[in-house]
C-alpha cells in the first residue's frame, strides 16, 4: 500500500504545484439528464450528458486526485455499454488519468458500488480501481484511508485486491464487466465481485489498514503507470442493497391481425424507477410499461421485455404472441342469362358480410340503356345468400367486328374482402346468353 500512497503524493502533488488546482464540486446524487434512483442517497453517472470528448474533471463532481486538472479522464464514444458515452482511463503523455468522485452519508446499513469495465485486447500496464472511506483533497493520506484497491493487470492477465494477492481471477478483456460491491457497514464487511464472480471479502473498515472509518469518501478511478493505456468506466452506481432485480413479461398472448394487442410489463427488486423496453418480434418496439402493438400478418412472434433500473442493472424476460387472420367473410357470384342478367351471391366464409355494394359492368356492345348497374345489400349471413337482376337494352352479338360483351360483377362489404367474377355473353335487346 505504501507503494501506491507513494505514487499519489509524489506525481500528483507534483502536478499540482506546477498546474495549479481545479475546481472543487460535490458529488451529486441527482440530474436532470438521467433517471433518478428514488432509494437515499443513491448516486450514479453514465456521461451520457457530458460532451464527446471533453474532460470530465469540473463535471458532475468529477475532479482529479487532489483536484488537479491535468489528472483528468476524457468523455469518449469509443467505448459505451449505455449508449453513448463512457470514460476514458489512461496515461496521457505525461500525466495519468485519475479521476475521483465524492460521496456523502454512505455510512450505515447495506450498500452496492457497480462499475461497468471494458478493458481492450490492446491494453498495457496497469489500472488501479479505488474505495476510500476518508478522502479531503489536498490533504495526505494515510493507509486506513484506503478500503478498497483492484489491480487489473496487462502483462499478468489478472485482477486482483492490491492487498490480498491471493484474491486474483482471470481479466476479461474486449468485453463489459460489472465490479460489484457490496458493503454492508453495520457489520464491517466488504464482499467484492468481479464478472459475478467472487474475488474477495473482508472487512471494510480495516481493508487496508486498521483504523479506517465507516464511510464511503469517494470512488478513484486511476491509470496505475506510464505504461498505462487505455480503459473504459461506463454506468457507475451506488445505491442501498435491494432485492434483485426481476422482470415478467406475462403471456403468451394470442390476437388477430389488424386489432391491437395489449401487454403487460411488471417489474420488483432492485432500484427504482425502472426504464421498459419492449420488442414485439415484427421490428416494433415499445418504452411503456404497458403497451398495444398491431401486428400486419399471422403468426408466431418472439417478444422481449427488457427493464433497466436505476442503477443500470437490467433482466430480460420472454413471451410469445400469436397471431392469426380474423375470420373473414367470403362470397361466390353466380351469374345466369335470360331475361336481364341475373346475379347470386353467396358468403361462404366463416364471418358475416355487412355494408354489401355491387356493381355489375358490361363492355362491349351496342347499347339503348345504361351499362354500369350498382346496389347495396345491408348484410348477409354465413352461408346466406341474395340475388337480383339488371334489365338491359342493347345489341351484342361479336358482329361487324364488335366484341362478344363482357359482364364483370363485383361484390365488396365492409370487412375488407371483395370478389369479381366476369363472364362472356350474347346480347340481343333484352335476352343475354352466356358463352
């Protein structure tokens, strides 16, 4: 520990006598720019509202170690796991990266610090991760300050508690990992997680050195060496422990093309409030918590709930919808000659016809009266069925290079469905003959 104490004192006091301090800014557990935990005191940060590419020190509460400006990360898209920002971690010519956020009354009861990690294939040297329970800028530290250091390492391939080398699992790299952990102050205990994986326990109070206190002073994020490149924080949280988070999509759900569907969402554990996003399986998607979705054809959907609490953890949960064609009616046309055209329609679907227009148009032909018949019909049942006949009045008989007359009758209601069927007939004065 006296190594890394070393290093804080020497390099950046250095920095900061040649540069000069920043800003101070206390952390903040709200803004306006992101969901708000409703638990006390939770505090998180996913520089998703802070500019590409600008330096975090003087945002948000962030600062340098000691606030010395030069000590600052970058906000950067390279990398996100929320989109579209995270933080940038390295050693920057000739200063590291080591960027502090400060905390207050995170003293008692059970509590929870996520951080999110992405550490590239590419990375060299050193990346130290950082809990202390005493922290006043400016001011030297001693090792009790310390509750918490993680050494992630390049050249050894490993994570590691900087004070307990036998707490050592493998690093994970092109990939986002969470660092968990959960501190339960009551009981002076820290149980650290690394992928979900266990890495190591031990009291917090004393997790470097005995006589430190009971309190959360600030997380540190520091590039460990010159030799240091990059490496991405992205949805850091701190909140009371709360049950895990779970989510239901309900379902499966069934209904018919055109007629909306009605889903529900439920939620518990973890952070409130929590963020919905629904994926109905057809390229339709949804942020409530409760939403109606139309499908356009028949068939078996995969849909997804995703919920997102406050503090970034997220569940997935899946259903199905099934969808099928409402049932239509159907319509056959029967058309006979004689006296006029004569004309049934019959519905042999499986639903009622109602709203029935039709129109029956004849090309072709030498005429006295009108061409172009239409009517309505108010409904017609399953199996049901209504005829009527058009007087004519013309000649069409395919002489002196006249057609044969077309007879095209249409039927359509107002379920959407329509039928044609078209015929050829001998026309002569009244007297129509089909061919």
């Amino acid at each position: 520990m006296e190594k890394n104490i070393s290093k804080k004192v020497v390099v950046i006091g250095l920095l900061f006598l040649l540069l000069g301090a920043g800003v101070t800014l206390g952390a903040s557990a709200t803004r306006d720019s992101k969901p708000v935990p409703t638990s006390r005191g939770a505090w998180f940060d996913n520089f998703d509202s802070y500019a590409t590419g600008s330096a975090l020190h003087g945002q948000g509460g962030w600062a340098g170690w000691d606030n010395n400006a030069a000590a600052t990360g970058y906000v950067t898209a390279n990398q996100s796991r929320s989109s579209p920002n995270s933080v940038e971690i390295k050693w920057f010519t000739t200063v590291a990266a080591d960027m502090v956020q400060q905390y207050s009354g995170i003293n008692s009861g059970n509590w929870i610090y996520r951080a999110w990690q992405y550490v590239p294939t590419t990375m060299t040297g050193t990346q130290v991760f950082i809990l202390m329970n005493t922290y006043q800028p400016g001011v030297t530290h001693n090792n009790p300050d310390w509750s918490l250091q993680l050494e992630f390492s390049a050249s050894g391939g490993y994570i590691r508690d900087y004070n307990n080398v036998a707490a050592t699992l493998p690093l994970i790299k092109d990939a986002w990992v969470q660092i968990r952990v959960e501190i339960n102050f009551d009981a002076d205990v820290q149980t650290v997680y690394y992928n979900n994986a266990f890495l190591t326990s031990k009291s917090w109070k004393n997790g470097v050195a005995q006589g430190g206190a009971q309190n959360l002073a600030c997380v540190d994020l520091y590039a460990g060496d010159a030799a240091s490149s990059s490496v991405y924080y992205d949805d850091l949280s701190v909140a009371p422990q709360a049950p895990p988070l779970t989510c239901n999509a309900d379902g499966p759900y069934t209904g018919e093309v055109g007629q909306a569907v009605h889903f529900t969402g439920s939620a518990s554990g973890g952070t409130t409030p929590y963020i919905w996003a629904w994926a109905f399986g057809d390229g339709g998607t949804s942020t409530d918590q409760n939403p109606d979705h139309l499908y356009t054809a028949p068939g078996t959907y995969d849909v997804t709930l995703k919920v997102t609490d406050a503090v970034f953890d997220n569940v997935t949960a899946t259903t199905t919808a099934t969808i099928t064609v409402p049932p239509q009616p159907a319509f056959t046309i029967d058309v006979t000659g004689g006296k006029g055209i004569n004309v049934t329609v019959t519905n042999v679907g499986d639903a009622e016809a109602t709203n029935i227009s039709y129109a029956v148009n004849i090309t072709g032909g030498l005429w006295v009266k009108q061409r172009l018949f239409t009517g309505t019909h108010a409904s017609l049942a399953i199996g049901a069925n209504f005829s009527f006949t058009e007087k004519i009045m013309g000649i069409g008989l395919g002489i002196i290079k006249k057609p044969v007359p077309s007879i095209k009758v249409t039927v359509t209601c107002s379920q959407g469905v329509t039928q044609t069927k078209t015929v050829n007939a001998k026309i002569f004065l009244s007297k129509v003959t089909l061919q």
